[in-house]
C-alpha cells in the first residue's frame, strides 16, 4: 500500500507513454476537489471547486486550489469536466477561468446551467460542451465516456477517462439509492462493462466509507416531511443546500399538499432554484410561490420558507435569523427543519444557530431527531459492491478527510486490490500510471488560496495568524515621538488598547516601564527607529503578560521629529 511521505520531493519527468495524476484538492479534506490529469503534454482537469473556511480562518470567504502547478501549461488544459453542480466541484472555476476564459467546461445540462448563472456574476461568456449519460468524447489524448451516477443533485456523472497508459474511472461524488426520486440510477452495467474491458484505476469518492451498509433512500424522507408540515403550527422555515434539488421538490410537493405557500428567501436559493425550473429539473406550481415582499400578509401556518444556512454559515439568512439580523424574526409559533447533512468541521456553527433560534422559541427538527435528510455519499456497503463490480488493478481512494480515505482503501484490500496497488494520496502528491502500476513519485505545491472580499491569494497564513490574534487576544498601540539626532523622547508615550481586557488607569505603571528603557536607550546611543520599537514591544509585551497573563498584539508607532 503506498502512503504519501512528508519528505516528497518534486516528481521526475513523466515517463513516455504514462498517464500523471495529481490531486490539487479534496484529499484528506471535505470540499475543493479538482483532480489533473496528464498524457502527452496535455491537461484534463476533473471538477474545480472550493473549500469553506473554518472559525480559525476569520475573514475568508471561500478556499481555492493552487493553482500554481498548472498556471504556466494553462494553453494545454484540453477541457474542465464538472462531474456535479455542488460548488464544492464547480466553486473555484470563475477563478480558474480568469486565468484564461476559453477553457472547455464539459458537463451535464444543469451542472453547466448552474456553473453559468455562477459565471455570469463573475463577467464571464464560457465555452461549454454539454454531455449526458452513455456519451463518449474525445478532449485531446483523452476519450471520455460518461456515466450516469445517482447523488443530492440531479444529473451528476461519472466519467471514465481512456488514454494509451490504461482506463480510469473517476465516480465523482455518487451512492446507489435504489428508489431515486428522478428514477435515474448509478450506471452499475456500466461499471461492470467497464470492469470487465479491465479498468486501470479507480478513483472512488469516499466520504461516507466509514459507515456501514446502504444509505436509506430519498423516498424515506417524503412520509417525515409531510409529518412535520402537518405538526407545524405556524410558520415553517426548511433550511437545505442551495443545490438540493430533490429536497426542495419534497418540500414543495409537501406545500401543495398542506395548503401552504412557498418562498425562496437568499439569492443563491433563488438562483439555482429558477435555473432547475427554467430545464425542468424541478415542478413548481405557480400557485404556490410568493415573493418575499409580501409573505407578512400571509398567514404563518400557510407558509413556508426555504432558505440557505443549514451549515450554520455566518451570512446565511437562517444564521442571520438566529442572530436576529434579518427581516424575517422568528417567533414560538414556527418550526425551523435543518435538512441537510452536517458536513464536517461545521457542529459548532450549526450548534450556535440550533441555540439561537430556539431562544426565539422556535421548534427545531434535525437529522439527529428525525430523518429529514439522508447523505448523498455511498456507504461502505455500496462501496463494497463498486469495488467487487469493477475489479480493479489499482485504487485511489478520494473526496473525504485522512479518516475517510484510510477506511475506503481497506475496503479495497477486503475485495483483493493488491496492497502495492492502493494508493493513499494527498493535495499535491503525484501518482504516475505506467505499465499498469500506479505509484507515488512525488509532490507539487497545493496549498490553501484564500478568497478575501476581492483579493485572491493575498491573505497569507500569517495574516490569519495575526486576525486571530487580535480577534482573541486583542492589541495594544503605543505611540512616541523622539529627536531624530539624539533619540530622547519628546513626545508620548500615548498608550491604547482594544480588546486585550486592559483599563485604560492601568497604563501608568507601563508609561513609566516605556520611558525608563527609552532613556537608557538613548544613554547608550541608540537612535535606531526599528531598534527603539522592539525595544517598546518587548517591554509592553513583558508587562501585559506579567499582570494580564494575555497576549495581544503590541503596535509600537514611533515618529521621528
């Protein structure tokens, strides 16, 4: 079993007739998955999404994959395939398209009509190429064919990827919901066709490896939702991913059936919602739909709200409900449903909105009291049956955390992959298929970009280090001002704090701190301004950490006169 080393160092040169892949996201972590594959001199990029940032990343929007390995070959990206519209696959290619807008984008109808309302936002015209189920196309060395697989959205695919070095089937984000509510199954005669044509390497999400069996088909929710909609006794706000189609067509269908009227509250609800209806992915009876303007002349328990945030996401409308930030204030009498799964690193944000609306008295139905959602992801039941199915000579487990991918590749020694066959990667390591082997030869730079407001790539660790510094710990400003021939002090100290829990009396006891090593300073000679700075930042700091036991940023400003 090869496992990635801390010590990689770069990948030699391609070996003639290999087919290279490198992950640049979406190994070892939940999101930002995008999979580069290489043959000939040429590039196939596989899903380009982002990553959403976590409590101790305060300010970031949305994570990106490094671009940097592929920035200077942007002319042999053959095409971007999007197996799914999650933004978690499709979220980082407006940023990838400003790097050169004639990329290909290869995918499904609505996986494109969704990418498309999200390029418009950005300025940009893309060039695409829609691809269904059964389809096979050529993009350069590489013949694609796509599979139909069965996911939280419509439309999502596979695609097995055909070079001279051997055949890769890339599953994408998919499970084997045996009753889906589109009736469109996962493509399991095509898996084993291509198992039995002899498939190189599988690559094979694997988020919900750890948890055994089938997941519970979608059609279970039905009977639960219609129960809620039936206790609600006022308003019902439901609470899902902006993409989850199905679910929203569970809920509408649950309106008609209650009498009740629906309104999509968030702009990427409505977005992503208008495009499923406008290709007929989602039965909306016009009837039922209001706009938001109006919903207070509407009696409580003959509406619903359906909304973004069930992630607990700090700008959502649900989250800015529980803070009492939004027009919409909750009351006793409604019922908020969160129906979606919790993604992980996430509890505490979900718990705080949980908190927050049931403060307000709301009544609060989730995934652990009631089966109001079921994951998108293949268990390792049906992960089982894939590997049995497609016999593989070697195995990638991909799209999860380290947890996730470690139990995936045991799965796989169960079903007989050879160990020296099961290839555990990360961002940025390299694997080579050559002669039917694939190895790990190396490692490229897949570090974090962060998307900061209109900046890309400009927030450094450092910078995040410091934000939470003085989100934590707070700062404290000292400002001088010395003779510039002689370095004595002439004005100040002037000494400010915000948020390090400092009184602004307890300053007397650092001023004089401040002007007793300014002056020995100034007996010695030293009219350094960058000397004299440290010298007060390591006094403050000193002090601070003496009586406060805190750490805050010290902001030494010395002016010379």
């Amino acid at each position: 079993m090869s496992h990635p080393h801390p010590d990689l160092s770069e990948p030699p040169t391609q070996p003639k007739g290999g087919l290279r892949i490198v992950a640049l996201g979406g190994l070892g972590e939940i999101g930002r998955n995008m999979t580069v594959f290489e043959y000939g001199g040429r590039l196939l990029i596989v899903d380009c999404g982002v990553l959403f940032p976590e409590t101790e990343q305060p300010g970031v929007d949305l994570i990106l994959p490094d671009f940097e390995y592929i920035r200077d070959r942007l002319d042999d990206i053959e095409a971007v395939i999007v197996t799914h519209g999650h933004e978690d696959h499709i979220g980082a290619v407006p940023y990838l398209l400003r790097e050169r807008r004639d990329i290909p984008l290869v995918g499904s109808r609505l996986s494109l009509a969704l990418l498309e309302a999200k390029l418009t936002e950005h300025r940009i015209k893309p060039v695409t190429h829609v691809v269904a189920e059964g389809e096979r196309r050529s993009f350069g060395p590489f013949d694609c064919e796509f599979l139909a697989v069965n996911h939280s959205i419509p439309d999502a695919l596979a695609v097995a990827v055909r070079t001279p070095a051997g055949l890769v089937l890339h599953t994408g984000d998919f499970k084997m919901d045996q009753l889906p509510l589109d009736g469109r199954l996962t493509d399991l005669p095509g898996f084993a066709r291509l198992g039995a044509e002899g498939i190189d390497l599988l690559m094979s999400d694997s988020t919900n490896a750890e948890v055994p069996g089938f997941v519970t088909s979608e059609r279970n929710i039905g009977p639960v939702v219609d129960e809620v909609f039936r206790t609600a006794q006022g308003r019902l706000i439901v609470a899902c991913f902006a993409s989850h189609i199905h679910r929203v067509q569970q809920v509408l269908d649950a309106a008609v059936a209650n009498g009740r009227k629906v309104c999509f509250v968030g702009r990427s609800m409505v977005r992503n919602m208008g495009v499923a209806r406008e290709l007929g992915y989602l039965n909306v009876p016009d009837v039922i739909m209001v706009e938001q303007k109006v919903i207070d002349d509407i009696p409580g328990d003959r509406l619903v709200l359906v909304c973004t945030g069930s992630q607990g996401e700090p700008m959502s409308a649900l989250s800015r409900m529980a803070n009492r930030d939004h027009s919409i204030r909750i009351t006793e009498r409604d019922t908020v449903m969160l129906a979606s799964s919790l993604i992980p690193g996430n509890e505490n944000a979900v718990n705080r909105v949980i908190n927050g609306l049931t403060r307000w008295g709301a009544r609060i139905v989730h995934k652990g009291n009631a089966l109001v959602h079921v994951s998108g992801h293949a268990s390792a039941g049906e992960l089982l049956y894939v590997l049995n199915m497609t016999k593989p000579a070697n195995f990638m487990p991909i799209h999860g955390e380290w947890r996730h991918l470690r139990a995936h590749a045991k799965l796989a020694a169960l079903t007989g992959v050879p160990e020296d066959g099961i290839v555990i990667a990360e961002d940025g390591v390299v694997v080579d298929l050559v002669d039917g082997q694939a190895k790990i030869v190396g490692a490229v730079p897949a570090g974090y970009v962060y998307v900061d407001g209109l900046s890309v790539g400009e927030v450094t660790e450092t910078s995040l280090k410091d934000r939470r510094i003085l989100g934590e710990e707070g700062f404290v400003s000292i400002v001088i001002g010395i003779d510039s021939t002689s370095g004595k002090l002439v004005a100040g100290p002037e000494v400010h704090a915000r948020g390090a829990g400092i009184v602004n009396e307890d300053f007397d006891e650092v001023i004089a701190r401040i002007e007793g090593v300014l002056r020995d300073a100034a007996g010695d000679g030293v009219n350094d301004v960058h000397q004299m700075s440290q010298l007060i930042r390591r006094t403050v700091g000193k002090w601070v950490s003496e009586n406060y036991r805190r750490r805050p940023m010290i902001i030494p400003v010395v002016v010379e006169v």
